[in-house]
C-alpha cells in the first residue's frame, strides 16, 4: 500500500506514468535536484503524518523509501 501510494505520488508531483517508476530505482532517476527531493519530502511527511529523522540520500530506491515510511509510522 505504501509504495503503491509513493510510486502515485512521484508521478503526479514530477510528471512521470505510473510505468515509468519502478520500485528498485534509486530516486534519482526521478528528481532533478535538492529542491524537488524537499517538496517531495514534504509531501510525504503531510501525506503520511511523519517525519524522516535522517537525511536521505536520492541513491535509495523507491521500495527502500516505503520500507521507511511503513517503519516511522508502525
């Protein structure tokens, strides 16, 4: 459910098909530069009422991002 709803969200917030995001692919390939990485991470935080305790770095993949959403949320 989570990475169903983060894959939704980057492609409504940066313009990408929902075939175009894939749950092994770093965040890089979808956001530009520092400014897209913090509106995409305020987005989360609102949409998921949590917030991230640790920078996190656009090498991480789309499902490791879920993993730690599901985990700052129980």
């Amino acid at each position: 459910m989570i990475l169903e709803k983060l894959i939704s969200m980057i492609c409504e917030e940066f313009g990408f098909s929902e075939d175009e995001v894939d749950g092994s692919a770093p965040l890089y390939e979808f956001i530009n530069d520092d400014a897209e990485l913090e509106e995409l991470f305020l987005s989360l935080e609102s949409e998921f009422e949590t917030e991230f305790a640790e920078e996190i770095d656009t090498g991480i993949s789309v499902s490791e991002l879920a993993d730690m959403i599901e985990e700052s949320i129980g």
